[in-house]
C-alpha cells in the first residue's frame, strides 16, 4: 500500500492521528472491533491501559493474519466507555501505540460509548487497512 497522509495547515495539528489518509492498493481488509480478549474469551487487564494494549495487540494480530502491517492502517476508532479516562491516560496510551504500530497514524477517531460488548471491557478498537 502507499498511503499519503494529510494534514492541512488550516487545521490543528494533530498528534497520535493523521487528518486525513489517501490510501492506494489493491486489498482493503475490514478489522472487527477488538476488546482485550484473551485466547479463552475473557477481558484482561483492569485499567483503560492495559485493556487498550491488549485490544490493539489483538487489532494487529487479525491484521497481519489478513497480510497487513501497522503501516497498512487507513483508519480506526476507538470506542472507550470514559472519554475522560482516556484523556487522563493519553501519554501512555500514544506510547503503546507507538511501540506497537509505530508513528505512520492512521485517521483516528475516539467515540464515547455507555457500554461495549464485553460487560468488563473498557476500550475496543475497530478500523480497516489498504493493502497492495
């Protein structure tokens, strides 16, 4: 995939997102909402921390097991049950997803929800990828 990411002048700088992602290839692959599932099915981790990393661990997981690479992301929303506590943990949430999917962003949204799926969970993330 080639993706060219935007981000005019006349908007506020972003951080930890891209404005805007052109993307060109030939594969798009949709990734389910991922919650911090472990392999028997059960929420892991108590804090918004923990929870995001192992969701996004699992995003990736179905991703590269599609072909793709955290640099394919074209975009992913983040549903978190406390928008506040996300705030709160922003620095930290940016570091796991620097380790993880590195510093190519994709267009990113964050969306307060009353409840997720999985009763525990506290953060699913959803999103699609352009492969070549």
């Amino acid at each position: 995939m080639t993706a060219e990411r935007i981000n005019p002048s006349e908007l506020s700088p972003p951080a930890g997102f891209s404005h805007a992602v052109v993307a060109t290839g030939t594969r798009v692959v949709f990734l389910a909402g991922q919650t911090a599932l472990d392999t028997d099915g059960k929420v892991v981790g108590d804090t918004l921390p923990e929870q995001f990393e192992k969701a996004l661990r699992n995003l990736l997981t179905a991703l590269a097991a599609a072909g793709g690479t955290p640099a394919d992301l074209a975009r992913v929303t983040v549903y978190a049950t406390d928008v506040a506590a996300y705030r709160e943990h922003a620095g930290r949430l940016g570091r796991v997803w620097r380790e993880l999917a590195g510093r190519d962003y994709p267009a990113m949204a964050v969306v307060e929800v009353v409840r997720l799926w999985d009763e525990k969970a506290l953060v699913e993330l959803d999103g699609f990828a352009v492969l070549p």
